[in-house]
C-alpha cells in the first residue's frame, strides 16, 4: 500500500512539474494573455483555484499547439485550420468539463458590454 502510495505521489509530482514546464515555455505575451484571461473568468463565474488552473493548462497547451502548427503550416492557412480542428476539440472538451456552455457564453457576454 505505501508503495503505491510513494508512485502516485511521484506521477503526480512529475506531472504537475511537467504542467507548470509547458506554461513557462510559453512567450511571456502568451502567459500574460491566458493568466489574465484565467483570472477574469475565474472572478466572473467564482471559479476555485483548482479549476481555474485546469483552464490555465488547457489554455497553454492550446497556445503550444497553435504555436507549432503556424511553424508548421502557416497562419490561416487552410492545412492550418485542418490540423487545428483535434486540438481545438481536446480544448474545448477539457473546457466543458470545468465550466458549463452556458457558463462560457456569459463570460463571454460580459467581456464585449
């Protein structure tokens, strides 16, 4: 029981280290951009600090993606729009296991008023 305790202890370590190392690789702009985002919608819909960081990974591996496909094949370039479409769909349902649609269309709201 203590060792397997001590492993998932360690696979939690290293991933949550591995979280955080995908973030910093991020242009300070980008990590500007989604912290700022972050917090606007963790105020807005009270989310809890966990769920805020969930959205905050998601948003950054999203960024690494659009990052890597861009190198790859250009900005709004159709094959860039194609390669997107799994990444967007990994987002978004990562995205609707914190907050709600509803929740999404009414921040969203309240950011063009």
């Amino acid at each position: 029981m203590k060792k397997m305790i001590a492993t998932c202890s360690t696979a939690l370590l290293m991933l949550i280290s591995s979280q955080a190392l995908a973030y910093n690789d991020l242009a300070p702009r980008d990590q500007k951009r989604i912290s700022t985002e972050v917090h606007e919608m963790q105020v807005f819909l009270e989310l809890s600090q966990g769920d805020a960081d969930k959205i905050k990974q998601l948003k950054a591996d999203m960024a690494k993606a659009n990052a890597k496909l861009i190198q790859e094949h250009g900005r709004g370039t159709d094959a860039f729009r194609e390669a997107r479409k799994p990444y967007w769909t990994t987002y978004q349902s990562g995205l609707f296991k914190v907050i709600s649609r509803d929740d999404l269309r009414r921040f969203n709201a309240s950011k063009k008023g």
